[in-house]
C-alpha cells in the first residue's frame, strides 16, 4: 500500500507541476505584454519549475532511503 501510494503522489505532484507549467506559459504567451499579466505568468512557471524540482529531489530521496534500509519503496 505504501508503495502505490508513494507512487501514486509522485506522479500526481508530476502532473499538477507539468500543468501549472503549461498554463503559466499560454498565460506568458496571451498576456500581450500586459505588466501584472506577465508577472503572474512568470511567478506560475518559476513556481511550477520549481514544483517540480522538489518532486524529482524527493524521488530520489526516497529512493536513497529505500536502497539504505533495503526497502523497495517505489515499484
């Protein structure tokens, strides 16, 4: 169950990154040079990126600390 649900919220975490991501660049694209409309698009995209660093550290966190324990914490 562990296993499933680690998985499950890594992936989950993937793609609610990856559409923040997505609509922080149509939202960059379609501001028209609008101020305010650029700036909220670009802190979306900066804070999608960095949403997904920290997903892809945490994978490889977990997997640090399932290989140290000799646990196979994600399938």
């Amino acid at each position: 169950i562990i296993q499933l649900g680690i998985t499950f919220l890594l992936v989950g975490a993937t793609l609610l990154a990856l559409t923040f991501l997505i609509w922080g660049g149509i939202q960059l694209i379609t501001s028209g040079g609008d101020k305010t409309g650029v700036e909220t698009a670009r802190k979306k995209v900066t804070f999608a990126i960095l949403g997904l660093v920290i997903t892809f550290l945490s994978f490889f966190i977990i997997n640090f600390i399932g290989t140290f324990f000799g646990i196979m914490l994600i399938k």
